[in-house]
C-alpha cells in the first residue's frame, strides 16, 4: 500500500540551525501543501556559534536560491580562504609556528600522478617550499587579497576555494525572514511538554500558554538540552571527552583593526587554542580550553590580554560536552544542531553538521515518518560525518609536540580513535591516506595539516620516480611564480569585498 506523504513538519527551536533548516524544507517542499512551522521560545536565548564555515555554505545559499551579495551584505559577512593554525607545534628554537589549512586545490596531478607525492618527493630533495605554498587561497591569504574566479575563464586560481564568516545572529534574521517569504509558519511560544504516542511517536508539543502544537514529523532543534530527541524520547549521548578533553569557551567580540584578514586564525596557547574571525564591523574572538587544567577566570584573563582591537561585548562563558547522539532520527523525530552532538569549532564544521543534517533528510525524505529504513541509513551516515570531523580535529592535537602545559602533556599518552590511529598509519609509510568519499576533508586538507603539523611520511609513492625530476622541479618553480604573479594582481580583500556587496544582485 502507498503510504501518503507526510503533511506537516514541527521544528522546534530557531536559531541558525532551525532556521537553516525551514528554508531548506521550504525550499523543496514549498509547492507541495506541505506545512512547515517553526516554533521559537522567547524565554530561550540562541547560543550563536558558528560564526565560519566551511566552503559548501555557499553551496547551501545557491542551492536556495539566495543571492550571494546580498547575504554578504545582509549578514556583515567576510571572504574565508582557509585557516591559519598558529603555535600549534613546538619548535626546535622555542620560535613561532604557523601553517595554512587552506580551501580548495593544492596543486594538479603530474605525469598522472598525485600532486602531493610528486612534492614529497621534491622535498625529499630539498625543496624547501611548504605544500601549502602551491595553494592558490593560501597564497592569496597569504597577502589578504581576494578574488572569485570566473568559471567561464579558467585560470591558474580557479582551484581555489572559499566560504564565509558571518553574524551568526543576523543569518538566523535573514533565513527567518527568507522562510517565512516561503510560507513557513512562525510561532511564538515556550514548549512546555512534549506528548508521546502509545506507539512511541511525538504527537504534539504542549505550549505554556496551554496550546498545543501538532505535526506528523518534529525536527528538534533545541540545543544541547535536546528537548524532543533526549527528553521525549530518551536518546542517548555518546560523550567523546576522552578523545577530545576540551569543554569550555570563552567569546568577546572586538573592534576590527586596520587589515580585513580572509581568514580565520586558530591560536594554540597553554591550555588549549583561540580564533579570530573578522567580520565587516567587527571581529569575533574566543578561547576554547579545557577545565581540568584551566579555569575560567584563568581563560578570559588570557583571552582579554590577546586581542589586539578593543572589546566590544562582555565575555561570555560556554560550557559543553564533545560527541554525539546515539541516534541522530529516532521514531518521527530527527535531532539538528547542538541537539545532535557538539564537536569543537576547530575547524568550523558546527554550520555545515547543520546543513549537512538538513540535506541528508531532505534526501532521504520519507513517505511515513517511521519509515524505519530511512531512519537508519540517515543515522548511518550522519555518524559518518561526526566520525571523519572528530578525527581531523584530533589529528591537531595528537601530532603536536607542545610540552608547556599539562594540558598538551597529556597528550602523549592519550587515546585515538582507531580510525585515525589506521589512516596515521598507512600516511607515515609512503603518504598515501585512507579513501574515504564521505569525508568532509579529502586529501589535500589532509596533507596540509599532516605537513604544517611537521608530520611527514617515511618515502613517497614509488610511481613518481618515473618522472623526470628536474622537469618536476621546473614545473613547480613555474607554479609558485605564477601563483605569485596573478594574486599581485588582484584586490585587498576588504576593496573587493566593498566592490562585491555593492555590485547589482
């Protein structure tokens, strides 16, 4: 028997992840009749992380159909190429250390082989370049310029990649007004009680003023109290903490200084790391550490003497756990956001989890909200994507030799996940890296913090030495000199950005 298809969806809880979400099921769904409300409770403040991201945000705009300038401009956002790690390692003079984790290519195959091992073994050589300095964002980055390519002209900067930073308050404003433009229904109200079906199903959420609200299908976006997925529904949590110890956040925001850097700074210092995140009218500051081996009033001292521009905003003080839920879609109910799990902002992934939930829903969306196969393929690969992130943000951690703290001491006889303890592996051998398709970061994110951490592997692939090393080396001469040549062409990020927020939409 066919099933109909379901009528209406209850998001509870706005912020940037429900809001993220009623677009994109308004979007999809908007010519169906289906009927979408989005219940927001005025006693609940939204947390507001996630002020960078990843370069597929831009996919998700395009996908909805918004345009880029004008969300650029609506937001007060800033041109991301990447992230620059800073004193993540220790050095053998005591000096300072930084590295790019940059968006997009590094580098083209040669003679049909991978970029990466034909530089191995250059740097086996001698090459004294980074990976990294064949990157066409890092080099931009590298000079705070910016530029996005014309895919209809090709050049030797088309490979780059980019995302965004952002207002994370003034997304949500934007997408809850872009939603309910598509007919998304917005209720005020604090959800007082969640009403469970004999069968195990949400019904209806029970509302303080004594309504209740009904729908087939709830989407819990309530935070890290996870009201629907947790407390109606008694899902578990699977706490990561071994693996990554840090649980507390500090954040203040601060005047902007003289440059608009397009990128985020990770900052590694004694007890844990801080970022900057430089916005068009300000610029986002905060220190993630780990109370065990540091308090708070210890981690906002540190934060407030480290920013160079003035505050702007008392600190504010963040607590969480690490992990995840033990299911992310349980009976008619799928968890998105900080009710789904938490991984630290390292490498700003809290936005994409959102969107990637949102998109893996959306493409599994079911007939009948306890179609029990959907619900597990969803939950399947949703742990895939915590899984690879944890990983990449621990690979920061357990490659670094930092010996100033206890904090970074008790790094050397922690646990890893096997996963990555594999993948490190089979990289120390001969460079090569676990294929994995469903990982947010491919290869190239890869080796560049592999080669920035000073990680490098035992020898290189045996192919490449069937290429003619001095053409090899010529070629990537050729590469970096001409990376050089295009981004002294191009504009300072913050003249770019003026020209893209004022170009006609």
């Amino acid at each position: 028997m066919r099933h109909a298809a379901i009528q209406s969806f209850v998001i509870v809880g706005g912020g940037t992840a429900g809001w993220m979400t009623a677009a994109l099921l308004a979007r999809v769904l908007g010519k169906t009749g289906v009927k979408i409300t989005l219940l927001e409770s005025p006693e609940v403040d939204s947390v507001g992380v996630g002020e960078a991201t990843v370069p597929s945000f831009v996919d998700f705009i395009q996908i909805l159909g918004i345009s880029e300038a004008d969300f650029v401009r609506q937001t007060g956002a800033t041109f991301k190429l990447g992230i620059k790690f800073r004193n993540w390692q220790k050095t053998a003079d005591g000096g300072s250390h930084e590295y790019w984790h940059p968006f997009g290519n590094v580098g083209a195959k040669i003679d049909g082989q991978p970029f990466f091992q034909q530089w191995l073994r250059s740097h086996f050589n001698g090459n004294p370049h980074c990976y990294t300095d064949y990157s066409p964002s890092a080099a931009m980055g590298d000079v705070g310029k910016f530029y996005i390519p014309d895919p209809r002209k090709p050049n030797n900067l088309t490979r780059m990649g980019y995302a965004l930073h952002f207002d994370a308050a003034r997304v949500a404003q934007y997408l809850a007004n872009f939603s309910k433009g598509l007919g998304v229904q917005h209720v005020l109200g604090h959800a007082e009680n969640i009403l469970v079906d004999s069968d195990g199903a949400i019904s209806a959420i029970c509302l303080k003023n004594g309504e209740q609200l009904a729908g087939a299908f709830f989407i819990d976006c309530t935070g890290a109290r996870s009201l629907l997925l947790e407390g109606a529904l008694g899902v578990g949590y699977c706490d990561w903490r071994h693996w990554l110890p840090v649980d507390s956040a500090v954040v203040v925001q601060s005047e902007n200084g003289p440059e608009l850097p397009p990128y985020t700074e990770s900052i590694a210092h004694a007890h844990g790391w801080r970022w900057s995140i430089p916005l068009q009218e300000r610029t986002g500051n905060g220190s993630v550490f780990c109370r065990e081996y540091c308090s708070a009033q210890q981690a906002e001292r540190q934060l407030l003497g480290s920013i160079p521009g003035k505050p702007l905003s008392e600190p504010r003080h963040l607590g969480f756990k690490t992990g995840k839920r033990e299911k992310m879609w349980h009976r008619n109910c799928i968890a998105i956001g900080l009710s789904s799990g938490f991984l630290e902002p390292l490498e700003s992934t809290s936005i994409y989890l959102i969107m990637r939930a949102a998109l893996t829903f959306v493409g599994l969306l079911p007939r009948h909200p306890l179609c029990a196969q959907s619900c597990r393929e969803f939950n399947r690969l949703m742990d895939l994507e915590y899984e690879n992130i944890r990983d990449f943000i621990v690979l920061h951690y357990c490659t670094s030799r930092r010996d100033d703290s206890d904090f970074w001491r008790s790094w050397r006889n922690r646990e890893i996940p096997s996963s990555l303890r594999e993948k490190l592996s089979l990289y120390q051998r001969e460079g090569r890296l676990i294929r994995n398709d469903l990982d947010l970061f491919g290869s190239d994110s890869w080796h560049a913090v592999l080669t920035g951490m000073g990680v490098f592997p035992e020898s290189y692939c045996p192919l490449v030495d069937a290429s003619d090393s001095r053409k090899v080396e010529q070629l990537l001469n050729n590469v970096r000199g001409s990376l050089q040549h295009s981004v002294n062409q191009l504009l300072p990020h913050r003249e770019y950005l003026n020209r893209f927020c004022s170009a006609t939409s």
